[in-house]
C-alpha cells in the first residue's frame, strides 16, 4: 500500500486550474522528488496533501487516510 495515493486531482481557483488531472503513488521508505517549474501546481499539491486546501475533484490519501475526509487523522 502507498504511503501517499493521489488519484486525478484537480485544483481550481475561479478560471485558474493549478492542479490539472494528476496522478502518483508514493511507496513507504521511498524517496520522491517532486520537481516542475514554477506554476505547475507543486505547493497547492502538498497544501492538499497537508490538509490546507480541499481539490476540486479527485482524491488524496496520506497513510490510508482520505485527506479531505479524514483530515484530522492525515495530520
């Protein structure tokens, strides 16, 4: 089971869409860089990963743990 889960996530500000559609499993133990240029929607990931924001569409799990439903539980 992946440690981190990110299944089509979307993230949209009114007409801006940071995250567009994204995809990735993070195994346990592994080390993932997660590098794009600047805009590409890195840090409003890793916000929805923490918690900070909810994606529009799509899904986030940190541990198992649904992070927009269970978010108690992923921090």
């Amino acid at each position: 089971m992946p440690i981190i889960k990110v299944e089509n996530l979307v993230k949209r500000f009114g007409s801006i869409t940071a995250v567009n559609n994204i995809s990735f499993n993070v195994e346990e133990g592994a080390i993932f860089g997660f590098l794009g240029p600047n805009g590409a929607g890195k840090t409003t990931t890793i916000s929805i990963l923490c918690t900070l924001l909810v994606p529009t569409s799509g899904n986030a799990f940190v541990n198992g743990y649904d992070c927009e439903k269970e978010s108690s539980s992923v921090r």
